[in-house]
C-alpha cells in the first residue's frame, strides 16, 4: 500500500504479505514464480549494524560481494539490519484463474504452465487425484480490470463440506461459515484419524472443483492470500534445474515419492500440501541458493509445504497432533531429504531435542549448504562472541558449545567456547555479594 502511491511494488510477495522487511529478506522469503527469485535477491544494498565491526554499508557492487551476500539472508545472526533497499518494479493487477487438475494432467501440461504463468502454484489434495492450480499473469497496463468469474455462488461452493459437517458433528451450527472455518470443524471431531481425514480431503476436493474461476486485482492483494487457521508447516526446497526450459523433472517426481509415502505410511495428511517455484539466489544461506552451480544460469527450485492443523484448543488435542506432524516431517526428510538434497525454509525449522538429532540436523546442513564454513569465517568478523545467536543458530550453523542449558544466557558468553558467567553469579550468590 506504501509502495503503490509511488507506481511500484515488489516483484513478489510471500503468501504472508504483513511481515518485516528484516525478517522477510533475513530468512529466504519466497513468493512463487519460476523466473523470479526469493526476496533476498532482490536486495541492493544494506546497513548492518555488527558487534564485531560496527556499522557497516554492503552492496553487490562491494569488491568482494561475499560478505553482502552472505548477510542479505543471513538469519540475523551477522548482525542487525538497519537499513535495507529492495529492487522494486512498476505497479501492476495479476488476472488470476484458479482451476482443478487430476495428477495425469498435471504430468502432461505442467512444462506448459510452468511456463505461461508468471506465477503459479499447486495444491495437492492428499488421498485424492486432486491438484488445485492458480496461476496469475500481468493484466495489460491499459486494460479494463474484468470482473470475477465463478459458475458457483458461496454456499454452493461450500456445500460439500457443510453437507459432511452435519453428518459427522450435527450439534455444530455450519451457518454463516466461510471455506477455513469448515475445514477447522471437520478436522476437529477427530484430526488425526485416517480415514476422517480422507472424507475432509474429499470435500475440500469438491470445493476447490466449484472455485474454479478468475479474478483480479494489484499483484500484492492476489499473490498473499489466507492461509488458513492455527496450523504447523514444514516447508523444503530443492534445485529441479537450471532454468524453466532445462527442469530436471525433479519437481514432480518429489510429489509422486512424497504422496506415495503418505499412502505408505497411512498419515493422515490434511490439504494442502503447497507446491511452488522460484528461481534461485545467490546468497549462500537461500534455500534456494544456487551456491555451487553455474551463476549465470537463473536456477529453478521448486518448495514443498506439508502442513497439519490446531483446530481444536484442548491441550491434548494439540499435543497429539504436534507429535504426529513432527513425525509427518521426519519422515519426509529420511525417505526424500537426502535423494533431492531439500534444504528446509529458516523459517520452518526447529533445533531437534536429542543430541544426536541435533547432530544429523547439523551434518544435513553441511552437507547441503556448501558455504556453511565460509558463513562461520564472516560470522567470526562481524560477531566474534556471538551476541546475535541463538541455540537454533548455534546448534546448526554456529558453535554448537553455546547452545544454552536451562538457566544460562547469551550475556554469559565472554569468548567462543567460553562460558563463565553462571559460576560467577553463583559464587557472588554464596558469598553473599548478589548477582
């Protein structure tokens, strides 16, 4: 809204719009767009305000851009972000179109809509045939704005899901309930049964079928969009070649292993699961970095969201589902992490509890991002004490010896390694001298 007095706007944006420009370039941020890179790419300089070298302006114009490029998605552990300049294009609508497609058709049509779209995504439906397509292209700057299209009105859209809704939970009153509020209340009466979920997924197939249609709007109001109630999600992402006309096919092959292992596995995996496409970027830390490779070529990279819902504010409730989707998530990355070499979003991931998960969780990120010691060199620079870690940073990227314990602090820290300040309180406690 800021950006359009002006006759500009991002290139793209995340499903999320309202975040901080911080946070959002910090952590790969991503829209989706084969041809468009992560957020991070499109910053042109920055001010970063470092414990180690103070205030310092980086641009990729630097004679040694490594350290720019390293801190434009640096995990806000090289230092503070200041100030930021994003590359921004001229303003524009997207005339969007949202359709249903059954797996076959997405095999036989997806280089063609990969490549006609500016923008686009799939949504998976689990434990149907179903895919839900959006795509959205710029609307001509000097063409009328068309109104929406829909062969539905909105209660018949949602009637599929009222009418299961009444089935399994008659003491629920479905009135006046949009699309997310349903599905919260269908999964709900039992989330983590397999053959409930099924029957949910099912009906949110036939909704989606009735969905289909257009609209149109500014490229921010189409490219964020609700992403639904309380919910955990575990997103990846992984190069599928160098550009859109050289796709390995990799893309499509990890939804078929993907989906086969939900089958397998009988998880009862709610929809969607959330497919799309960037090019790649040449910071480093980018889950779709395209560190390693040739950087003349734009790279193609695919990102894969599994998700489970918290329809329900019983504890118990929560819990159970909390731990089968740590288990969803687990076995996503045993039996496909290493084959596709995924790297998962900094903002989806956790620090595992048990040493020696913590450990296999380091080991994958060295594996896979291939200047991890290089970001452990300029860290060393700009934050020799690590007063900008945190145990999920140290624990996979930095100085696992920092990690804290129960009733430790970062201010503790006087060198790396060292950790003295809790025996010094200690001992000022017990000479009487306070903290």
């Amino acid at each position: 809204e800021k950006l359009r007095p002006h006759g500009l706007t991002l290139a793209n944006y995340a499903s999320i719009r309202e975040q901080q420009i911080g946070g959002f370039t910090q952590v790969g941020a991503h829209g989706t767009g084969a041809t468009i890179p992560p957020l991070d790419e499109t910053v042109c300089d920055l001010t970063l305000v470092t414990p180690g070298k103070g205030t310092i302006r980086l641009s990729d114009d630097d004679a040694d851009p490594d350290t720019f490029r390293m801190a434009r998605c640096g995990v806000g552990s090289l230092g503070v972000v200041s100030e930021v300049t994003l590359r921004c294009v001229p303003s524009h609508r997207l005339l969007e179109r949202t359709w249903t497609a059954t797996h076959d058709e997405i095999h036989k049509n997806h280089a063609r809509w990969l490549e006609e779209h500016k923008h686009i995504r799939y949504m998976w439906i689990p434990h149907t045939k179903t895919v839900v397509v959006v795509g959205s292209n710029p609307l001509a700057p000097d063409a009328a704005v068309p109104k929406p299209t829909s062969a539905y009105s909105e209660a018949k859209k949602v009637e599929p899901m009222v009418r299961l809704l009444r089935e399994v939970a008659p003491d629920v009153d479905s009135g006046g309930m949009g699309f997310g509020q349903l599905r919260d209340e269908l999964l709900k009466v039992n989330p983590l049964d397999l053959a409930h979920v099924k029957r949910c997924n099912a009906a949110e197939a036939e909704f989606w079928r009735r969905n289909s249609g257009t609209r149109c709007d500014w490229s921010d109001q189409i490219l964020g969009f609700d992403c639904g109630g309380e919910q955990h999600v575990y997103e990846i992402a992984f190069r599928t070649g160098d550009d859109v006309e050289g796709n390995t096919g990799a893309d499509l092959a990890y939804m078929k292993d993907l989906l086969a292992m939900i089958d397998r596995e009988g998880i009862p995996a709610p929809a969607p699961i959330e497919q799309r496409w960037s090019a790649g970027s040449k910071s480093p830390l980018s889950p779709a970095t395209n560190d390693g490779h040739d950087l003349t070529k734009p790279g193609l990279h695919s990102w894969i969201g599994i998700i489970m819902y918290l329809p329900s504010p019983d504890p118990a409730s929560r819990d159970a589902i909390t731990r089968a989707f740590k288990s969803y998530a687990k076995k996503e990355e045993d039996a496909l992490g290493d084959t596709y070499g995924i790297r998962t979003h900094w903002a989806k991931i956790e620090l595992p509890d048990g040493e020696e998960e913590r450990k296999e969780a380091r080991a994958r990120i060295e594996r896979r991002y291939p200047s991890a010691e290089k970001f452990r060199k300029i860290r060393a620079e700009l934050d020799p004490k690590g007063v900008l870690g945190n145990n999920l940073i140290e624990g996979l990227l930095g100085d696992p010896k920092r990690v804290l314990r129960e009733g430790q602090s970062r201010s503790d820290w006087n060198a790396p390694g060292e950790y003295f300040g809790a025996a010094v309180r200690a001992a000022k406690r017990a000479m009487g001298q306070g903290a």
